[in-house]
C-alpha cells in the first residue's frame, strides 16, 4: 500500500464517477450502450431500458456530464455511445480508492485471466484480422473502415516486430488448445520509410478484442513491442491516434510515449459521416537505443 493519497483532483473526479452511477438505471443504459454496435438514439435506449424518454435524457445528461457517456450529432437529433475509456479507467478507479492499484479484476464470463504474448504465426490471420475490424467498426481506431486482407497485412508488417496476446487458460475460446481462437489481441509495426537516416523509425499499430479490453493486453503487447524493437536497434516507436480514443493516450504515456503534437482536421473519416479528425502523434525514444 502507498503511504500517498489521492490528489483533490484525481479524488473528485473518482467521487463524480461514483456519483453518476448511484443511480441503477443508469447503469443498465451504461451496459446497454456498451454492448451496443453503434451509437444510439433515445428511442432505442428507451425502448431497451423501459423508462420514459424524459427520465432516460436526464439520465443521459448525467453520465455525459462525468464522460460515461458521448454525445454525437446526427442532423437534428443526437445518438450516444459509450466512452471507451471508461471501461479501462474505472476498473482502475475502484482498485486505487480501495488501496489495491493493479490489483486483477474478478473472474468471469468473457474476461480474460490470463495473457501471454508470442510472436504472430499465419494462423493467428482470422483472429488478428476479426480484431482489427472490431476495433475500425468502434470508429476511434482508425481512419480505415475495413481491415485489410491477410495478404496485404503480412506484407506491409515487420516480421520480426508482430505479437499476438493469448488467453492462456482458454476463457476467451472456450478451449486452451486452440490458440488461434484463444487470441485477444495484437501489436504490429511497419516501417515509416525506407531512407537509411529513418532506420530506426517505426509506427505501429495495437489492438484489444472487445472481451478482454480493461484488463492490461494491450499493455502487455506494446511493452513486448518496446521489447523487440530496442533488440532490433530501433530508436523510435511513433504512432497516430484520435484524441477522442482517452483509453489508447493513456495507455501509451503510461509506457513512456509522449504527445508530440495534433494535426488538425488531418483527414475526413468515413466512419463518421465524412467528419473531419484531428489526430495526436505520439511517439517513444528508446533509452537504450544510441
């Protein structure tokens, strides 16, 4: 146990989280909306919850309030959507208030209890790319809307930099020996140039099936990934992201990667009705690569 106690700032934060979910339907449309596929409107969550529409927009305002919660526009009418970042932060949350930081979530249905990372192998093809539609199909990962084919992905990936994330004891697949299925995530890199002076410059890509994300894979897979690359002489790992993807950022500078800057309205996302993105450039110097 640290003998240090949450700062104000981080305690009334926690405390608002806490507040927003005293409220028992609003933890059944939190559930609803972070099961759903895509965003959705007030009529479909009220038709899903069985409340008045009056009492689910109230309920709504209060977990967008505390970031539950996002808010699109959709012409004249809104849809909303869960914040990833909150099914990565508030497990977290509870574990720090209770003096247990790290400590593992209970077991479960659907949640991974243990994780080991290997190198990726041509069987892993239709887990790691099930994966990756997944996580372009939540609209923060990527500008692309649709994975790529097998081929096209072992082309453009280093080989010697591409790890899959196993669920060791077989609750994601239901059998231990099938490790393809057993897969809950992947990292990979690929080169950011092929001039001489960019030798040592990656950028790479992580992603973290739905069931398993909150529980540290996608850590485990970037840290293999710093691991491999700073053999391999590599002195820089840089990356894209969405600001909005809260849960990505944090993960990241929680590994040393910092915030180099945003790039404004880089590109429009067709996942988003054409909507211009902004998206941050991180990236990791190596300590030990000089």
């Amino acid at each position: 146990m640290t003998d240090e106690l949450l700062d104000r700032a981080s305690a009334e934060e926690y405390a608002s989280w806490f507040r927003a979910l005293a409220d028992p339907s609003r933890v059944q449309i939190l559930q609803y909306l972070a099961r759903a596929a895509a965003p959705l409107s007030v009529g479909e969550i009220v038709a899903a919850v069985g409340l008045a529409q009056s009492t689910v927009s109230q309920h709504l305002r209060v977990l967008a309030q505390v970031r539950f919660v996002l808010v699109e526009a959709d012409g004249n009418a809104r849809r909303y959507r869960v914040n990833e970042r909150c099914l990565a932060a508030f497990p977290t949350a509870a574990d720090v208030v209770l003096g247990r930081p790290g400590a593992a979530s209970p077991g479960g249905a659907g949640i991974v209890r243990a994780v080991s990372v290997r190198p990726m192998t041509r069987d892993d093809a239709a887990s790691v790319l099930r994966i990756y539609q997944a996580g372009l199909d939540g609209g923060d990962a990527s500008f692309e809307t649709a994975a790529p084919s097998w081929e096209d992905f072992d082309a453009a990936k280093l080989p010697a930099h591409r790890f899959v994330a196993v669920d060791t004891d077989g609750s994601r697949s239901g059998s231990p020996s099938d490790s393809s299925a057993a897969v809950v995530g992947w990292v990979a890199a690929v080169a950011v140039s092929d001039r001489c002076v960019y030798a040592g410059v990656v950028e790479h890509s992580v992603y973290v099936d739905p069931v398993a994300r909150g529980r540290g894979v996608g850590r485990a897979l970037v840290e293999m990934l710093i691991a491999s690359t700073e053999a391999a002489g590599i002195w820089t790992i840089q990356s894209g992201i969405f600001p909005e993807n809260a849960a990505s950022l944090a993960l990241h500078h929680g590994l040393g990667f910092r915030t180099v800057g945003v790039r404004e309205r880089l590109g429009r996302h067709g996942a988003r009705g054409g909507a211009w993105r902004d998206v941050a450039l991180l990236e990791r110097r190596s300590p030990l690569v000089r």
